[in-house]
C-alpha cells in the first residue's frame, strides 16, 4: 500500500467522523455543542483537505484548506462575538 493511499483512506475516516458531527451540529441539545461541532467541522475540513493534497500530489488543496482555515476562525470569532452577552457566556 503506498503511502497516496493512506492518506486518501485517512482522509475518508475524517469524512465519517465529520458526518457524525455534523450529527451533533443539528440535533446538539445545546447552543454550545453546536458551536463546537460546527467549529470541529472546519477543522476537520482543513484536514480533509490536507490529506487529500498529499494523496492526491495536489498543491492547490493546501491553499484552499489555508483560506478555509482562516475562514473557520474568523467564524468562531465572530460567533462568540454576537452570542456572549454582558457577564454571561453563551
């Protein structure tokens, strides 16, 4: 098995835990398990896309999983922003 291989069939277990999370994003019984999942989802994005770069020999992958990274935090960011209230957290 070569290594392009393990890195595809690592990249297809990301995509099985982030349906799992993706789970959790929707039926979360909390606000902040739902933050949190959706904030999983794109990390776990950026590493589906990076393991798909070094599987694939794609450096255009790196580049797409960088903007999508950056993306994700000024999401997180922006979230926490809009849902923390004076004195409350969430």
């Amino acid at each position: 098995m070569a290594i392009e291989e393990v890195f595809i069939a690592a990249a297809a277990l990301f995509v099985v835990l982030a349906i799992m999370m993706f789970y959790r994003a929707v039926a979360g019984p909390t606000t902040q398990d739902r933050l949190l999942a959706v904030n999983v989802l794109g990390t776990n994005t950026v590493v589906i896309l990076a393991l798909l770069a070094a599987g694939l020999d794609q450096a255009w992958f790196l580049d797409v999983a960088l903007i999508y990274a950056l993306l994700n935090f000024l999401m997180a960011v922006a979230i926490s922003k809009f849902t923390v209230e004076r004195g409350g957290v969430l």
